[in-house]
C-alpha cells in the first residue's frame, strides 16, 4: 500500500509530470512555467523540442533525455537524483507525459521507489478531440496507438469492437489510412472524426463515416499527427460488433478477388476499391499485389 500526501510531505526528491502545450503556446498552465522554473533538472522526450519551449518563455534550466531507446540507463540516472532530494520535471513533445508515452515506466518506477509523483495537467490531445467530435462524451475508451502489424491491429479492434464508449486512438500520417481501413472491416462504417493540428492555426476536424474519411484522406494530401474519435457499439444496431459479412472471400486470392467484382460488372477502380475496403487495405498495396499475382 503507498499513501502519497503530495503538498504535505518532507523535503525529499519529487517527479513532477508537466504537461506542456499540444500546439498553441498560450494554452501552457501557469503552474506547468511555475513547475519548470523551480525544477532542478527537466527530463524530457526531445531536448531540442523541449529548449524550444523553454526558450520561449526564457526559463533557464537543466534538460535530459529520457526516451523509449534509453528510458532504462536515463530511468535509473533520474532515480538516483530522487533519492537525492532533486525535483525533476519530467514532460513530453506535447501534452501529458505518460500517455503512450515512456514516462509511465518511470512513473511506476518512483512510486515503487517510495518517491512522491505530482501531476501537473493541462492539454491532452486525446480529450481535445473528443469534446469538438459532436461523438457523445459521457464514457469513452482510451486506445492509443493500434499496434503496428496487420494481425494483432485487426485483433485489438476486434477486442473494443463491442465496447459501448466513444473509442478515441492516436495514428501517425503514414499508417492513418491503413488504420481506417482496418476499423472499417472490423467496427463497421461508424460515424467517425479525424482532428488534425490541434489547437494550431490549420486545426481540423472532419466528421462523417469511415468511409467518407477514408476517401476524403485519399482526394488529399495526409500530414500531421492525427487524433480518431470512433462511435461506440450502438446496442440497437443487431449488427454492431458482429464478424464482417465478406468471409466469402477468405479462401480466394487477391486477384480472383478481384476478378470477382470484374465479372459483376465493376470497373477495375471500382473492384480494387471494394477489395481493400474488404481486406483491411490501401488501394495502392492491392493494385501492386493484384498485378503481381496475374
């Protein structure tokens, strides 16, 4: 058992989590530039992202880096400055640390270690997106980001496919679509919406189904780090959560697939569209594959 009293403690090391601004500059808590000024050292996911910041609000201090590569060498270095008495602030690029985030194994590392953790919270990318969807807001699910691989991607969302809450991922540019794809096979064609450059000058939201996001992605160009907000399971829709009505297909190859579509009269644009739809893939890795096969 670990009763933390965080303001009423002795004068011991601290971890205080920071949370810095997702975009806008202004949305920086008075408490966070409070926090950082009176750090010892900051400990950080990218030094230079983080001078930046500091930088801008011409705050002085100590930064080091503490990442996925070399979170177990800098964890133990950062421990040690606990036991110390040191009070390090530790931040991400942008929003809370500890959100799919390496700062969670530090965080559980300082609590085992007997040292007090403080939050300090502010914007979160994740809940920003939320409140602008127009998705209901009163129970939601955080996912994070989908595991890479096809296979444990199509599996994770066939675990929270049923789930009632508004689901809300992270994706990167260059995975947006593939993920949308795959939600599509599995969750069905859910109202959805993409937020983009939050709280920046090109911020965006696009709502509507998967369908129409996927297909808006691909008129476009695809930049930026994306937030997905994902309706829950509707209980009143019988086919909410139930396994895709295309396993006909699964003993086919992607060109007799294909081939399929060509023979109900569709046009190859329209029979490659319809065959990633079902695949869980992009048009582009079903034309190359399509014209490997035959």
């Amino acid at each position: 058992m670990n009763v933390q009293q965080s303001f009423t403690g002795d004068a011991g090391g601290v971890l205080y989590l920071v949370a810095t601004p997702i975009g806008n500059l202004d949305d920086i808590t008075v408490r966070s530039l409070s926090t950082l000024r009176e750090a010892d050292v900051i400990a950080c996911e990218d030094t230079r992202q983080t001078r930046k910041l500091l930088a801008h609000f011409q705050i002085e201090k100590r930064t080091v880096s503490y990442h996925e590569h070399n979170k177990e060498a800098s964890g133990a270095g950062l421990l040690q400055w606990l036991a110390e008495g040191k009070k390090i602030a530790l931040v991400s690029d942008a929003g809370l640390p500890a959100i799919s985030d390496p700062g969670a194994d530090l965080v559980k590392a300082a609590v085992a270690a007997g040292f007090a953790v403080v939050p300090v919270p502010g914007a979160n990318a994740a809940l920003t997106a939320l409140i602008a969807s127009g998705l209901p807001t009163e129970r939601f699910v955080f996912c994070g980001f989908l595991p890479r691989d096809k296979k444990p991607r199509l599996a994770e969302l066939q675990r929270v496919k049923k789930y009632q809450e508004t689901l809300l991922f992270y994706e990167a540019p260059h995975r947006i679509l593939k993920t949308l794809e795959a939600m599509r096979e599995v969750l069905g064609d859910r109202q959805a919406v993409l937020a983009r450059e939050l709280t920046k000058r090109y911020e965006e939201f696009v709502r509507g189904t998967l369908t129409e996001l996927i297909d808006w992605l691909e008129a476009g160009e695809i930049r930026g780090e994306f937030c997905i907000v994902v309706h829950g399971c509707d209980e009143a829709d019988e086919t909410c959560g139930t396994e895709p009505d295309a396993a006909w297909w699964q003993e086919m190859t992607l060109a007799e697939h294909v081939d399929h579509y060509l023979g109900q009269g569709m046009t190859m644009k329209e029979a490659m569209k319809q065959t990633a739809q079902e695949r869980g893939l992009s048009k582009r890795d079903v034309y190359n594959e399509y014209h490997r096969q035959i």
